[in-house]
C-alpha cells in the first residue's frame, strides 16, 4: 500500500505572510491536492517576543484569500508544551541528550578563543558526560555523534552529506524551558505524521540537525524537499525594495488571487511552455519531478501580465463582484450605493481589457459608475475648440434621432457620416466626444463608451461639451 502523502505549512507569526512563504505553502498544498493527501497548517509560535495574534490572523487571511484551504489545524506550538517536555525527558533518559550548566559568558568567551583560532566556534562538551545533576540554571544538548556523518536524501537533490565534526551539541531546550526550533519542528512533524516536508532551502543547513533528533528519538524520518529561494531581478534574496512582499498587498493592490497562485506556481515549477493554468490543471500536473533548484527569480512585470491575463479570463458577473468594493474604495462608488450587480457587470466587457489590476479596471470605468465627470484641463483646451463644435452638434442630431438602446452599428454609421462630411478623418472626431463623454483622453473604444452611457447620459454631456467649445 502507498503512503499516505501528508504535508504541513508551518509559518512563524512574526509579521505579514511574506510571499516567498506562500509560494512554499502552494508547492506543499499542489502536492497534497496532487495526492489526494493532507495539507496541515501550523503556526510556530515558540517565540513568544515576536509572535501575535494579528500576524497569525493575517496569515489565516492571505491562505483564505487564495483559496489555499487546510484539512487540519491550525495548531499552534504553544499549545503543545507537555509532548515537548516529554520528548526531552525522554532524550535525556535514553542517554541521547544531556543538561549543561555552562554559563553565557563561558559560552562566548569558549566562541571568541576558537575563532582567533580559526577553528569552529562550537560548544567543547565540557557537560556532556557529567553525572551530577543540580537544580541550577541549564539548556538540554543533544549528544551528537563525534565523528561520521549524517546523510539524508533529498527529494529534489539527491544524497546530502555533513560532517558529525562540524555539528556541535546543539540546545533542545533552553534556560527558561522554551524548547527550540529544530527540536519541535521534529516532534511536531512526527507526531502529526508528516510525510514529505517541503520548504525552502534556507532550512538545508537545519536538516542535519533535526535528522539526528529524529534519529535520538528512534522516529521514522520524512522526506525531504528543499525548494529554491526567490530572488529579486539583481540576484538578492527576496526583499521590500523588489516591490511588494507582503501577500495581502496584492489583494489590496487589485490582484486577483488566481493571478498570484499561477504565477508563483511558475517559480521554480514548470509543465512545458504552459504560462496559464486553472488551478485545477495546477493540481492535475504538480509533481516533484518538475520542480527545479535553480533559484527563482520574481519579476514584477510578468506578476502583472498574469493579472491581466486574468482579469480578462474572468466572467463578467465575478468580475463585477471582485471590481465593486474597488470602486468604493477608489470613492468612485460610495459605500452603500444602489448600483446593482446587473449594472456594475453591464461595464464589464468595456473594462476589462482596460486595467493590469482591480483598482485600474475601477478607474477606467469611473465616466460610467459617477454621475458628474471631471474634465482634464490639457484634454478640454485641445479637443474642445470652436471648430469642434459643429461636429459635435452633428452627433446629438444624430443620436437624438436614434431609437434607445443605442446600437454600435449605427453609431459608426453617424460618426463616419459626419467625418466625411466634414472632410476628416474619425479621430478627429472621436478624441473630442471622448473628451465630452469622459472627461478624459483614454477610454474603452467610443462606441462601446456610448452604449454603455445610454441616449439620455450621452446627450447631457455632448451638450454640456459643446458649451465648453
């Protein structure tokens, strides 16, 4: 019988959800929507200084924004105190791990003599087989091996090496009884049968470490996957001066989550020349075969083309839902307002192919959605001058002669009429009623802005224009 494939996303609630996070979460939960398995949530919260509850909260709404679902948790390490003190003391009973009452200060005068002797800065073992045990102030160590090495395979770069040399005995459990980082990371993912763990290679230097507390504790090991980092366009790792790095600013920002799930996918992850999945083809062709090692780089500009792609591929009736609160947050809309569905995705086709992001796409469509439109200085003063006036005049005639709904057919029948008539070519006309029905010199195509106004808005603001000629 198969395992059971089981992975986990384990955030520290420190901050926002970075987006280098997510794409770590997306591989584990592709693989785990791959296999039919489950994808747990965990937060590690062991670090009580910096952990809050906001952090973890917003984690909850960056997972939930992307649809990125868990089947269990959240746990939280802090609820799990009593399994972390009994691991300890079963370490310490099987021989495996050891208390040290070695000093701070010892500590670091130990580290300073050994780097100006270019030697590595490890702790000498002074406490290792001491057999006292007094009730003064101590860590936990682990006893690791003096010599050989510790190998591990990994999933995505084969057989991986460190010399039992380099490693010293490492704390488990401080002082004040907190337990480490690597040494719950073990306990947690063991306990909650964790098959495959799968982060970022900032973590390869801690898996020697937590193999052989597997090893001590005589659990079964995971396998390993270690994902290249991301790194910003001058090589660097990841950071806020490459753009954004929180994941709830691109949901702030007017980025679809869909947008930002298949592009970080493509980090690191490929199926052919594919650029555009539904996240169903991303579930259908995830596999560890396809990830490379090669560090990622995040490009801003392609994030926004996969935005655009998006938006487009959106139906109206969700678009229309997902443009709304940004029409209220542009103040385009105001809160409360009594446009309904129909009416906000009756402006869909028009716009949609007018904005990378939500908020461009609620801005575009702001000569629509608001009844008193602002007009551009510049725009006024150089398509609405007296010879523009005529024309404009031709226009009115024409659609107050027309029957209401107004049809794109004979729209360009009228402006191409009026056109030759005067001996010009259609922009000559067309930049001048779009000035008069948007305020604005850029536009959807100007029949579709007629249509969209209706007979009646159009006629006020193409009388209203030629008052300004």
């Amino acid at each position: 019988m198969s395992e059971k494939v089981r992975v986990r996303f384990a955030p520290s609630p420190t901050g926002f959800l970075h987006i280098g996070g997510v794409r770590t979460a997306l591989f584990n939960w592709l693989y785990a929507r791959n296999q039919s398995g489950t994808f747990v949530l965990r937060i590690e919260d062991t670090d009580a200084s910096r952990s809050t509850d906001e952090s973890i909260e917003e984690i909850l709404s960056a997972m939930d924004w992307l649809g990125m679902n868990h089947d269990e948790g959240p746990h939280r390490q802090t609820e799990r105190q009593d399994l972390y003190n009994e691991k300890i003391q079963a370490l310490l009973d099987a021989g495996q791990a050891y208390r040290c009452y070695c000093s701070q200060e010892r500590i670091d005068q130990l580290r300073k003599e050994l780097q100006a002797e270019g030697k590595n800065p490890k702790y000498d073992g002074l406490c290792r087989n001491r057999k006292d045990q007094p009730e003064e102030p101590h860590v936990i160590r682990l006893k690791v091996p003096l010599e050989g090495t510790t190998v591990f395979n990994d999933l995505l770069r084969g057989n991986v090496s460190w010399d039992n040399s380099e490693l010293d005995d490492f704390i488990l459990q401080r002082t004040d009884g907190t337990p480490t980082y690597n040494f719950v990371v073990v306990v947690d993912d063991a306990d909650m049968k964790i098959s495959h763990v799968i982060r970022g290679d900032d973590h390869l230097s801690n898996t020697p470490k937590q193999v052989l507390i597997f090893d001590a504790l005589s659990l079964p090991r995971p396998k390993f996957a270690h994902i290249s980092m991301i790194l910003g366009a001058d090589k660097t790792r990841l950071s806020k001066r490459h753009g954004a790095t929180s994941t709830l600013a691109y949901r702030d920002m007017g980025y679809l989550p869909e947008a930002v799930v298949n592009y970080l996918a493509r980090l690191g992850w490929s199926h052919g020349d594919q650029e555009i999945f539904s996240r169903e083809e991303l579930i259908e062709y995830f596999s560890m075969d396809s990830i490379t090692t090669s560090p990622a780089v995040f490009n801003p500009e392609k994030l926004l083309w996969v935005n655009e792609q998006t938006i487009q591929a959106t139906p109206d009736a969700e678009l229309a839902k997902l443009v709304e609160p940004f029409l209220v947050k542009e103040k385009i809309l105001e809160e409360g307002h009594d446009w309904s569905p129909a009416d906000i995705e009756r402006a869909m086709p028009a716009l949609k192919t007018r904005g990378k992001t939500l908020i461009e796409v609620a801005q575009a469509g702001e000569f629509y959605f608001k009844d008193a439109i602002e007009y551009e200085e510049k725009a006024v003063t150089k398509f609405l001058k007296a010879e523009t006036k005529p024309l404009l005049e031709a226009v009115i005639a024409g659609i107050e002669g027309m029957n209401d709904p107004l049809e794109s057919e004979a729209l360009e029948t009228l402006f191409k009429k009026t056109v030759e008539d005067a001996g010009l070519k259609l922009g000559k006309l067309a930049q001048p009623v779009r000035v008069a029905l948007t305020g604005k010199t850029a536009s959807p195509g100007i029949y579709d802005v007629v249509i969209l106004l209706g007979k009646e808005r159009s006629l006020a603001r193409l009388k209203h224009a030629v008052g300004l000629c």
